[in-house]
C-alpha cells in the first residue's frame, strides 16, 4: 500500500495542480500536503525494508536496502525543496519576474518529476527504469529553461540532447545485458532479479561491452567526466529548489541504475572491471572538476561542478569496494543533504542580490544572517571539513583504497586540497565583508528558511550519529559491491 500511495500521490498532485486557476496558496498547499504524504510514506516503506529486506507490490515495484536508501533521499529533499518552492516563488511573483501561469507549470512538473525519480528507484524492470530516468530529463528540461531567457534555453537543450543520447547508449547496453534471458524465453518485462540470475551466461566480451554503455549512458546522467558537459549550465540555470533536487537526488537515482547493472557484470566476469572503470572515472571527475571550482566566478555553478566532484568520490569509493563502498553509499546521503542547504540558501542569495556572480556578492552574513550561516555550515560540510560526516566518508573511502590504488588515493587527496582552497576563497568573499549596494537586511520568510534549516539539522545529526537500524540497512545495501 505504501508503495501505491508513493507512486500515486505526485501524479494526483500534478493533475490537482493543472486545474488550480489564480491562487498560488492552493498550489502551495498542494505541494507541501503531497510531498509530506510521500515522506511518511516513504518512511513506512523503509521501516519494512529494515524489518524483512525487500518491499514489494505487485511485481512491478520493488524496494531493497539500496532502493530504500534512495528513495529516502528522493523524499526528504523533494519534501523540503517542495516546501521551500511555495516562499521562494512567492518573493519572484513579489518581484514580477514570473506570473502565476508558471508557478502553476512549475508545481505540475515539478510533482512529475518526483514522480519519475520515485518510479525510478522502485521498478522492478530495467526498462521501466530507464522510462523513468528519461521522463525525469523530459520535465526537467522545462524547469531549466522555466524564466526563458536565451542562457537557459540554451542550457535545457543542451540537457535534452547530451542527457538523452548518454541515455540512448545506456539503452543499448541495456539490451546487450537483457540477451541471456531474453534467450531462455522470459515472458514479459525482465526484472533485475531475472537479469541476474542469468548474468553467468553472458559472454565476457558482450559483458564488458555492456558495462562500457552502461556507464557511459547512465555515468552522463551522473555527470562524470567527460559526459558532465550538460551539468553546470543545467544546474545553475534552474530555479534553486530544482537545482536542489538535480544535484542532490537525481545524480544518486542515476547512479542506483549504474549500481544495479554493476552487480549483474560483477557476476557474469567478477568485479574486477567495473571496478577499475569507477575508479578511473571517478579520479578523472575529482579532478576535473577541482580545478575548475578553483578558478569559478558563478556560485551556483561552483556548487554544480562540486556536484561532479562528489559523484566521482562515491564513483571511487564503489571502484575500491567493500568498506570503500558502506563509505560510497553513506556519503551519498551526506552530499544530497549538504548540497540541498547549498543551493536553496543560493536561492535566497540570489532573491536578494539579484546576481549568480561571485564579485556581485558581499556581506552575505550581514545582510542575510540566517542565510549566510546555512550557506557557511554547507561549505563546511561539503569540503569535508571536520566534525561533518563527510570527512569521515571521504576518509573512509580514501583509506578503502590506499593499499591497491595508492597513486590514485594521492592524487585524489592534493585536489581535494584545491577544492577546499578554492571552495573558501569564494566563500569568504561571499559571506563576509560589506555589500557594495545599500539593501535591507533580513530574511524574506520563514518558508526559505525553515527547510533549509531542517535540512542541516538533520545533516549535523547524522554526522554524529547514526542509528543501528539504518548502519544496518547500509551494511545490507553494499553487501554485494
């Protein structure tokens, strides 16, 4: 049932919100109502997963320990950033920069959104999955492009087009993985159970070649390097909650695909392979990103290409395996957490200041207290900064790797390094100092603070401690990579 309410609740929302004419409370209503319906609902889901290891409906939706971590994730942002959404566009209606036709295609796409992103994680099928991670490129593409001007435009197309060929390759590989049990004779849509019951009679070539268009069909969706082209532009032209949710739960639903796969090859040829990819892909991302973040002038998009960053540690620490994996999986909830403070307190920066340019910024912490902190613990905690739990994972990951990629692990500890210096000199310069532009000073409304304050809440609570029932689904999550 739960299940059910998960998938059923966001399209019922969706089609609420079509027929709302000229009141945005309504509208708002309706996204905070829906998105805490779908997080209790979740919860439920995820307290069966920790009692009995699988939740399923109908064997067409299933839940597993990853599934459920996941899809948590999806919940918890989508919940905040859906709440945040009702007083961040009520300042740009304020402001005139949109009117109410878009705020109502706004909350219609953005109740889709989730919806794919929540059909994602629970289908049983591969195909219906990649359905779902294409539908979530379909109305994102809307929301990036969602205040028309020409860099946005040209931003969503550029999503469009370099997202759905990334994933017509992983459709492809796809296919190449489906053949075994195509082969014996299944009868309608193939699970990922069936996938992987069959995966020893895959030929060690077409395996090897299928893993490669996996990764990079998915890995584009991920935004790993070189397939990250379409990230920094996609993410830092949407509105803030969007951003909130590409970056911190989208790339993880991606990566849950890229996952799955990866389990099947690792039978049909052993983990060896997809290991040595994930490495080699995530040290390239690490690093590529690292030097851009430290010559960046746009801080959303220094939050987009820290974005490309993170998902090549989790990338490293799945390449290593075992505990490099527990640490891959825990950072993951971290980095969706941080980079949710980050980009929705970017949003009430940009409300204020009027300008996504680093040198247009100054005296956050003055003229946006509130703010200003949030947006200081989230660089805190993003550049793995002690006590934050993302140093613990990044050291996890790094120690999990040390004896068989130690050139890797080296290499990966100096860019983190730049990354911190080049995260806190642009930080510095936002948070502190005094405005050049006389503006009031104070915060807009507790619905663009309250979220994000939940959200670090959660973020300092979980760095520090973690339940025995959650360690337990994580444990139970990474069992296998």
């Amino acid at each position: 049932m739960a299940l059910f309410l998960i998938i059923i609740i966001p399209l019922i929302a969706s089609v609420a919100s079509f027929f709302v004419k000229k009141d945005m409370r309504v509208l708002s209503f309706i996204a905070v109502s829906a998105s805490f319906l779908e997080l209790t609902a979740t919860l439920v889901t995820v307290a069966s997963v920790m009692d009995s290891g699988l939740y399923r409906l109908n064997g067409y939706f299933f839940v597993d320990a990853l599934g459920a971590v996941i899809i948590m994730l999806v919940a918890v942002v989508g919940a905040m950033a859906s709440w945040y959404s009702t007083g961040y566009l009520k300042l740009e209606v304020a402001k005139r920069i949109i009117g109410f036709s878009r705020v109502r295609q706004y909350f219609i796409l953005l109740h889709l959104f989730l919806l794919a992103m929540f059909f994602a994680v629970m289908s049983t099928s591969p195909i219906l999955t990649w359905i779902a991670i294409e539908a979530t490129t379909l109305s994102t593409a809307f929301l990036i492009s969602f205040y028309n001007k020409p860099s946005a435009i040209e931003a969503a197309w550029k999503y469009l087009m370099i997202n759905s060929v990334g994933l017509l390759l992983g459709f492809f590989g796809t296919f190449l993985f489906l053949y075994p049990s195509i082969h014996a004779g299944f009868p309608g849509l193939i699970s990922w159970h069936d996938m992987l019951s069959h995966a020893s009679a895959l030929d060690p070539f077409i395996a090897r070649m299928a893993f490669i268009f996996i990764l990079i069909g998915y890995g584009t969706k991920v935004g790993l390097v070189p397939m990250h082209t379409w990230l920094p532009d996609a993410h830092s032209k949407a509105p803030a909650p969007i951003s909130s949710l590409l970056s911190g739960v989208l790339l993880n639903v991606a990566f849950l695909a890229l996952l799955r796969f990866k389990s099947v090859v690792d039978v049909a040829i052993g983990p060896y392979f997809s290991r040595e990819l994930l490495v080699f892909f995530g040290v390239i991302s690490i690093s590529v990103a690292a030097f851009i973040i430290f010559s960046q002038k746009s801080y959303k998009r220094l939050l987009a290409y820290s974005s490309i960053e993170h998902m090549g540690i989790v990338a490293l620490g799945f390449g290593f395996g075992g505990a490099g994996a527990f640490a891959a999986l825990l950072h993951m909830i971290y980095h969706a957490l941080t980079k949710s403070v980050l980009f929705l307190s970017a949003g009430n920066i940009l409300v204020k200041y009027g300008s996504t340019k680093i040198r247009n910024v100054k005296g956050v912490l003055t003229v946006l207290p509130v703010t200003g902190i949030l947006f200081f613990i989230g660089f805190l905690a993003i550049t793995g900064v002690p006590p934050f739990g993302t140093f613990v994972t990044e050291f996890s990951i790094l120690s999990a790797g040390i004896k068989t990629h130690p050139t890797t692990v080296i290499i990966t500890l100096s860019v983190l390094a730049l990354v911190f210096v080049g995260f806190l000199r642009h930080v510095v310069s936002i948070t502190f100092g005094n405005s050049d532009i006389p503006m009031a000073k104070g915060e807009s409304g507790l619905d663009t603070i309250v979220p994000i304050m939940l959200l670090a809440a959660l973020l300092i609570i979980v760095s520090f401690f973690i339940p025995a029932s959650m360690r337990s689904l994580l444990h139970s999550a990474t069992i296998n990579y």
